[in-house]
C-alpha cells in the first residue's frame, strides 16, 4: 500500500464525501472515519518494524525495559487521542474535541510517571 | 486491503438520499425516515467494525 495508492485513495474519498454532504452529512463523516481506519491498518506493518528498531537500538544502548514501553505506550495513546480529536472536529464539534485531547494528555501524564519520578530522583540527587 | 469498503459507503449513502427525496416527493414522509435510519446503521455496523480492527491493531501494535 505505497504512498500513491493512499493519496489517489484519499482524494477520492474527499470527492465521495462532497457528494454525499451534500443531503447526508452523518455518512460523509463515516467515509473519512473509514478511510483513516482503513490506511492505519494498512501501514501498522511499517509501524510495527519502526518501534522493533527503536526496541532494538534502546536495549543495545542498555536503557531500562520500563522506559521504552511507557514511550511507545504513549506514542500509541496520542495517536489514538489524535485521530478521535480530529474526527471530531471533522464534524465541528469542537468541545468533545477538547475534552477527548483533555483526557488524552492526562492519561499520558499518568503513564509517564515512572519516568518523571527518576528524573526528579537524579535532579534531586544532584541538588 | 479493503479499499471496497469506502465505495460501498458511498453506494449506501447515495442510495439513500435518492430513496428519501423520493420517498419524500410521494409524501411517505416516516417511511423516508425509515430508510435514513436504516441505512445509518447499516453505514455505522461497517465502519465501527474497521475502527474496532484499528484499535485491535494498535493495541497490539504499541503493546498497550
């Protein structure tokens, strides 16, 4: 699935989607909701060699296990906080928008702790 | 790769505007109605799948 599969892919669905918002507002949406599912889907083999090599050269250069799965444990829960943030907005609801990025950020916060415990420990071991 | 699946939404929801203005020129209004509703689900049952093999492939992706 190159990248000119994807972008031919994406114009189209912009084109259906102004057909169709036209008298259906609510299956216009869903068609955006289902192109963006369908091109995520089609690239997590190349996401999931990139984290293997990120996996690879953090434990070669013998960073702690806990670190590296809480960060790519955050890089997957932005995404999806992105992805359902914008499908909000697409169709203008911009409060449940900011409420979704809200919570995103707070569980983000809440799976960061362990790191930012150890550097406040170093920090205050240097102090 | 399911590239389909975008057409077929596009299919139902033409479909379903023309089925309503018909219906609503013959003035069955509730039954215009009926097809909207009908085919929204129908639209809503595919996409909500492909979102719910997203998420699994995520899940599985960044080892939540």
């Amino acid at each position: 699935m190159d990248i000119i599969q994807i972008g031919v892919l994406g114009i189209v669905s912009a084109i259906l989607i102004l057909i169709i918002k036209a008298n259906r507002p609510e299956i216009g949406l869903q068609i955006s909701l289902a192109f963006g599912a369908i091109v995520m889907v089609s690239l997590a083999g190349k996401i999931g060699s990139i984290l293997d090599l990120i996996d690879l050269y953090m434990t070669r250069a013998n960073i702690d296990g806990i670190y590296i799965k809480s960060l790519i444990k955050i890089i997957g829960m932005a995404y999806i906080t992105e992805f359902a943030a914008e499908t909000c907005r697409d169709a203008s609801q911009n409060a449940i928008a900011a409420k979704v990025e809200l919570a995103g950020k707070i569980l983000i916060m809440i799976t960061a702790i362990p790191i930012i415990t150890s550097v406040m420990s170093v920090i205050l071991n240097m102090l | 790769m399911d590239i389909d699946l975008i057409f077929r939404i596009a299919a139902i929801g033409i479909l379903v505007s023309v089925l309503n203005s018909l219906l609503t020129k013959s003035g069955r209004d509730e039954q215009a109605m009926m097809t909207t509703l009908a085919g929204l689900v129908v639209v809503l049952l595919m996409v909500v799948k492909e979102i719910a093999k997203l998420f699994d492939t995520i899940k599985a992706l960044f080892k939540f």
